[in-house]
C-alpha cells in the first residue's frame, strides 16, 4: 500500500502530496483524512493522509510511514474538500487550511499533548443478597440501585476499602467512560411562543428552499428565539445546526439561552476555553454527540455531518474574517460553501446588516426577511444627538449637562445605565480637541494616520501625505491631539460627579481573567452596580431588563478610523449599543455625544433608519469605487530590506497593470504597520469587479516568489481592516 502524504509544514515548496509505503501492519489502520508520522529529510513530520493507492507513482524508493497518529479519521471528505476550495479561494497553502479547521490539541508543531481523561463509575451487578453486607456497603447498593450509575468522584464522604470490596465480590461492576471537561446540567426547557412575526420568518425558512437568508431584525425583535426556533425543527428531523456568533466569550448570555433550551446537545466552542476543553467539544461533536455548534469564525468548521441550517448571528461583524496569518478566509463565504454540500439554508442575521449583504438581499442573491419590531411592543428607544462642539465650551470633563441631567434622573429611580466609550483599536489619528476636526485625505476621504517617526499624515490607500500642523486649519486654536481617553479616566470622572453610584468597568483590562466577563454580567443583572461603563463589549448582545438609558461618551473615534467602512462601523455600533436600552417594560432613552452630529451615519442612528443610511453609504461607496460595487484585494508585501522591497512592489504593481484590465491599482504604499520589528510592509491594493484574471495572475506572482528568502508575499481577498 502507498499513500500520498500532506505534511504539516506551512512552506510554499512543500505544499503537495508526497508518497510513502505502508508497512504491512499498519495497513489496516489507513484511511483517507487520518495523520500519521513520516519521516521527512532528516525531520519527523506529522502529515494527513489524502490518497491511498497501490502502487507508487514513482520509480523513486519510497520511504515508509512511521506511525498513524489517531485512531481515527481528523478530516472527513467534506472538510478535506473543502479544504481545497479554500486553499484556491484564498490563495493560501492547503496545509494551513486544515490546519485552521482542527482543535489546537491536534496541532503538531503546538506539541501540547493533551490526554484524554476518564472517569470511574460503578453499576449494579445482578443478583446481591443484601443481608451479608455490612452498613455502609448497603448504603453504597442502595445509592447505586437509586441512581443506576454513580460516579466515584461523587462518593465523596465513602471509603475506597469498602467500595473495593463490593467491586471484588462482584456486587458492583467497575466500569471507565471518557471525561468530559465541560459538562452540562439539564435544565428545564424554557420555550417562548414566538409572535407572528417571528413564527413568520421561521415558516419562510424551514418551509422555503435551501439557500441563504438575511434576515435583518431590530435590536430586540427576538432574532436568538427565531434561530432556536428554526434550529429545534432540524433538531426534530435528526439534524445538526452550526451557530455563529461574533466573540463567544463575549456573549455568554446568549450562549446560556442555547443552553436552557437545548442542554447537552450544544458544544459551544469558546475561545475562553482551555486547548483540553476545546478538544473535548471537538470529539463530542465527531462522535454525533452534540448536535448543535455554538462558537465563533472557526466553528464553521465543526466536523458536523447532515447539517440542516447554520445560523451567522451578527453577520456584519468583521471578526468573521481571518485577517491574519493565512488562510484568510471568510466564516460567512465558508457557511454558504459548506450549505451547499449539505443542501441546507445559511441564515444571516443582523440589525445592521453589511453593505455586502445586504446589496445581495436587493439583488435577490439571499432571500430578505426581516424582523422590523421589537418583541415587547415598544418602539426602539429614543435617540438623542448632544452636539460637543457646544458642551465642550459649558463643561470641563467629558459628560455633557444632558447625559449628566439623564444619567442623575435613573439613579433616583433605581434604574440601570449603560456607558459606551468608543475606542475602537487604534488612535493614531490627529483631531482637534477644540472643534473635532480630523485631516482627511484628498483623494480617498479617509481619515489620515499619523505618523511619528516623520510627524507626517499619510493616507493608507493612495500614500498622500501632508505635515502635521501646529494648529487646527478649522479653528486655528492649537488644540490637536491624537490620543483617545481611557475607561479608567472616565470612571474617575463619574465617580465625582455620582459619589454613591456603584460602577462597574467592564474592558479588556478588567475582563483578563477567565470567567471575569459573566461574572460582571451576573452582577450588573443582579442589580449589584448602577452603571456599566466598558469599551466595545458592552454593546453586544446584552440583555438587562432594568437598562433605561443608554449613553454614548464619544461617538466619534469609530468614525475617524482610517478605513473606507467606518461610517458603516460606527451605524452598526451605535445602533448596537442604543438596542441595550429599553428592552423590557420600561422605555428606554440613548443619548449620543458628539463632534459630527451632521455626519450621516449619526443622523441616520438617531432615526434608527437602517435603509436610508444603506442607501447613501451605497451612494458614497460608488462613487468612490469601494465595495460591494468593486471588489478589494490587498497584497502585502514584507521583508527586511526596505529599498529592495519597494523595487520589487513597484514590480509587482507593473506586472499587474499589464496583465489586467479595468481595475484599480493603488500603491505600493507602507501602512500603518509599515515596521513592525524591523520587518517592514508595503501593500497594493486592487479594486476590481471580476476575479479571473486576477487570480492567475496572482498565483503566478506568488509562485515567482515562493522561494525567494528576502520577500513574502501575503493576499488578502475583501481584507475587513486596511492598515
Ligand atoms: P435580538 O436578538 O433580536 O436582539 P432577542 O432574541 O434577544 O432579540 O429578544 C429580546 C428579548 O425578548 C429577550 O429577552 C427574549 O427572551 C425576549 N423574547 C424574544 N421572543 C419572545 C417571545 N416570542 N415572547 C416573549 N419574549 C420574547
Ligand atoms: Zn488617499
């Protein structure tokens, strides 16, 4: 027997089948999609097996496989194939696609060995005569004949001589089963009985053809009851569903919803658990034994066969995209891929869904739904815009007199608050603290990062670039600056301005420790804290009852963010965070601070009107040639040797102007991360409408460059950040 061996070694040159003989008495272990150990030049490399034949291809002497690694199969045909896809789709080694659809514990290079742990637990052996047992030995029978199976780490408070006794006479069978890290309680199911509305979408998807739904449903309109709703029907029907959230450790409250209703069969993959934990899920869900996957981007790849639907909650967020390292993939592109093979639906769902999405619902490529009213009745809590360019002058923090007014009048009434403050990723950005002003480039209007090592703003797109100046070109006052605040400052200022409000900051610094964030979510449920102040997270998917008045402290940083989707970003995060407020008896308020309160995507916020800000973002977006109207392809080019670097980009950039047409070639430009440990970047980025020709193209440079050691070369198809 031969079989053709995929290594596990994410190299360009080695990215191909090799062939090796299998000795006789490992012969029957092979199949396709198992590893196994091979000897490879003078190393011993894990690889999976991808052909198995009789004869060798080669005249070569074959070398032999050392070892089968598993005792199963890791990748079963659809995943191998896939694979494939994905590796052509993105332009990535197959290798490294395979290895991003496996738990860490089955990575070689991680070499963490992570055992399979068992437990012990004892049964009834037939026919007992109860009278030659002493007293704590019946006790023991009895536990065992109420419970049927007792585990022995429960039988705490009993001796281990007595439980061997009864084990040796033969009373009680010894028995092993695999442990489980994470295990779950059964609860009581809590079923809701869906309004027409939702029991509408439910019968559109379960009673319509399979194909990809967006469902775009307000914040609050019972989307989480609709997907469980949709879920159970396949459940019923003996099949599987994926799952998709943004950040799973960040939405424990909808993960637990799962939870209650559906109990054990839910594997939810965190990324808060450890690699041993994840690697258990894993093997649940190959065994059949969990039929629901909840996770984030890489639990597309559950190893789940027969699935019925997959649901991609929050299907804007652009955490569904591996931006890096390779392969660079899409879990939104992967859900539709693997929907086809199992002919089953894909369900988009968002209250701010993305332009691209969104464009394909008007097309008619995805079926549109949607959910336009809250559960509860109510309408979507009222918005207010608080313009700083006037508070500014009137207070010297950063809290208006209007959030500060709002904020007093629910402590009074017991009532709960949310604070937003913006700070998403990076600041390097010039504004004036004055009027809010922010440079733009010329050409791309995108905001301009600034750059310290030259006190220069550049443009990322099309390298513009200008002098940073002293004073702000608006208001001539010399009040730029490019740094943002912390929560910790605005928790000081708080706590002045309410010196018995109880605060609870919730960021990545309090939330580090594992379990930190639902615990802080149990407690501001409990009421144990007035006000949650946090970054980003405390926009998303929280549900609180007693939350009336949500508060955002600077609506701007999202927006000065250089990337054409900032506007985009910023509708969606405000959207999200206002949906915090006023979702249950009480009606609930927003309030948004702001220097741009005539910028767009804040008016269009206010009036919560998604469709009307979709259409000028689509205006705007063609107009400028972004997508969903061009398509965008970065190519990133790194090495150590600047100067060379660039010759070799300008090369490339040529290359590419002869060989396609009708595309936008932009740079080579140095980005934000133009150094990062002396490794430097350039990056050309291509708007383009059809993919053919750029993929051949493409592929060719990349081969022309496979094996040169002073330059690598990255692709990135539709990248979701552009720094
Ligand atoms: P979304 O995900 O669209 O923001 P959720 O699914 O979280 O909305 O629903 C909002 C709130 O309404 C939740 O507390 C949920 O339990 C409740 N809810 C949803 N559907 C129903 C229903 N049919 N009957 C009663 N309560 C519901
Ligand atoms: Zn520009």
């Amino acid at each position: 027997m031969v079989v053709g061996v995929l290594v596990e070694l994410s190299n360009k040159n080695i990215d191909r089948i090799f062939e090796y003989n299998v000795p006789e008495e490992l012969a029957s272990l092979i199949k396709i999609g198992i590893r196994v150990l091979v000897p490879f030049g003078k190393m011993e490399l894990e690889g999976f097996v991808l052909e198995i034949k009789k004869e060798k291809d080669t005249d070569k002497e074959l070398k032999s496989i050392i070892d089968v690694v598993d005792s199963n199969i890791v990748l079963n045909e659809e995943l191998l194939e896939l694979g494939k896809w994905m590796s052509e789709d993105t332009l990535s080694t197959l290798i490294s696609c395979y290895q991003v659809m496996l738990p860490k514990a089955l990575k070689a290079k991680n070499g963490s060995n992570v055992s399979i742990r068992f437990d012990t637990f004892y049964k009834l052996n037939n026919d007992i005569n109860i009278d030659k047992l002493n007293d704590t030995q019946k006790r023991i029978i009895d536990l065992v004949k109420e419970k049927g199976i007792v585990l022995k780490k429960d039988l705490v408070d009993i001796s281990l001589s007595s439980l061997n006794t009864l084990v040796k006479k033969g009373y009680l069978l010894e028995e092993k089963k695999e442990h489980y890290r994470v295990l779950y309680k059964d609860k009581e199911i809590v079923k809701k009985i869906l309004t027409d509305l939702q029991q509408k979408v439910v019968n559109e998807v379960i009673n319509g053809k399979n194909q990809t739904y967006l469902l775009y449903g307000v914040t609050g309109s019972g989307k989480t009851e609709v997907y469980m709703e949709i879920i159970d029907h396949y459940l019923n029907m003996g099949k599987t569903s994926i799952v998709l959230v943004p950040e799973i450790s960040l939405t424990p409250q909808m993960v637990n919803r799962f939870r209650e209703r559906f109990g054990d069969k839910i594997a939810a993959l965190h990324s808060a658990l450890s690699d041993g934990e994840k690697y258990d899920e894993w093997r649940r869900i190959c065994r059949g034994e969990a039929s629901i996957v909840i996770g984030a981007r890489s639990a597309i790849f559950a190893p789940l066969s027969n699935i019925g639907v997959i649901i991609v909650d929050e299907e804007h967020s652009d955490s569904y995209k591996q931006s890096d390292p390779n392969p660079r993939y899409h879990a939104r592109d992967i859900a539709i891929k693997r929907s086809l093979h199992h002919n089953c639906s894909v369900v988009l769902g968002s209250a701010t869904p993305s332009l691209e999405s969104m464009a394909r619902a008007q097309k008619g490529v995805y079926k549109y739904l949607e959910l336009p009213e809250r559960v509860n009745g109510k309408s979507l809590p009222e918005i207010e815009i608080v313009d700083m360019n006037h508070e500014m002058k009137k207070v010297r923090g950063h809290f208006s007199n209007k959030l500060i007014d709002e904020i007093g009048k629910r402590l009074e009434k017991r009532e709960q608050v949310i604070l937003l403050l913006n700070r998403r990723g990076y600041s390097s950005f010039v504004t004036c603290k004055n009027c809010g002003f922010t440079f733009k480039c010329p050409n791309c209007d995108i905001t301009l990062t600034y750059h310290k090592s030259s006190n220069t703003l550049r443009c990322h797109y099309c390298g513009y670039g200008e002098k940073v100046y002293q004073e702000c070109p608006e208001c001539k006052e010399k009040a730029l600056n490019n740094l943002g605040v912390g929560t910790q400052k605005i928790e000081e200022e708080l706590q002045e301005l309410y010196p018995m409000a109880k605060i609870l900051r919730m960021d990545y610094d309090t939330t580090s420790r594992k379990g930190m964030h639902e615990e802080m979510i149990d407690a501001f449920k409990n009421h144990e804290y007035d006000i949650l102040l946090g970054t980003q997270m405390v926009a998303k998917g929280l549900d609180f009852s007693q939350v009336t008045l949500v508060g955002v402290i600077n609506a701007d940083t999202s927006l000065n963010i250089p990337d054409f989707r900032s506007s985009e970003n910023t509708y969606s995060l405000l959207s999200q965070v206002a949906g915090r407020s006023g979702r249950a008896e009480k009606e609930g308020r927003v309030i948004i601070q702001t220097f741009n309160p005539d910028h767009y995507a804040i008016r269009y916020t206010a009036k919560q009107d998604y469709l009307a800000f979709y259409n000028e973002e689509m205006r705007l977006r063609r107009e400028l040639k972004y997508p969903p109207y061009y398509y965008l392809c970065n190519i990133r080019i790194s090495g150590k040797n600047a100067l060379y670097l660039f010759d070799e980009a300008m090369k490339i950039k040529r290359s590419l102007e002869r060989n396609l047409n009708s595309v936008i070639i932009l740079g080579p430009n140095s980005g934000n991360l133009f150094r990062i440990n002396n490794i430097f970047r350039y990056q050309i980025i291509i708007k383009y409408k059809t993919d053919k020709e750029l993929r051949e193209i493409l592929s060719k440079i990349i081969e022309h460059y496979k094996s040169n050691q002073k330059l690598k070369i990255d692709i990135d198809f539709n990248p979701s950040q552009m720094l």
